[in-house]
C-alpha cells in the first residue's frame, strides 16, 4: 500500500486548495478518501482514478488540418 495523503497534499497533487477538496467531501462528491478516526486521508492511486475520470473528450475543430474545399461541417471520426 503506498504512503496514504493529507488533505493538504492531496490538494497540491490535484491542483485545487485544501477547502475545495473539504467542500466535496461535506457534498459527497471528489476523489475517494478514508477516515481514520478524526483523520481524512487520500490514497494516491485515488486521486489519479478521480483525475482520469474528470478527462473530457474533444473533438478536433472543424477544418483543422482538412482541405481549402471543406464546408466547415462536423467530420466524424477518421
């Protein structure tokens, strides 16, 4: 098992501010945590879990790397 994290250092590995990640616990929502006793604790693997899933698809902008005769219409995938 790796070394578990504060709030504080999961915070930092997120990006996000030590009050955010309290604000989603109250909400039950975030990366999942462990309370032991009065401690919160983050496990690393969590917190990538909870990023990866937060990845959102896009899509290439119309025209991007096409031809001068495209109409600028939505391309399926290729």
């Amino acid at each position: 098992m790796q070394k578990l994290l504060n709030t504080v250092q999961a915070a930092e590995i997120l990006g996000l501010r030590p009050n955010t990640l309290e604000i989603w616990r109250h909400r039950h929502v975030g990366p999942k945590y462990k309370k032991l006793g009065r401690r919160v604790l983050y496990d690393p693997a969590d917190l990538a879990e909870f990023a990866e899933s937060c990845t959102i698809l896009t899509r290439r902008p119309s025209g991007a790397g096409n031809s001068a005769s495209d109409d600028g219409g939505e391309h399926g995938p290729e």
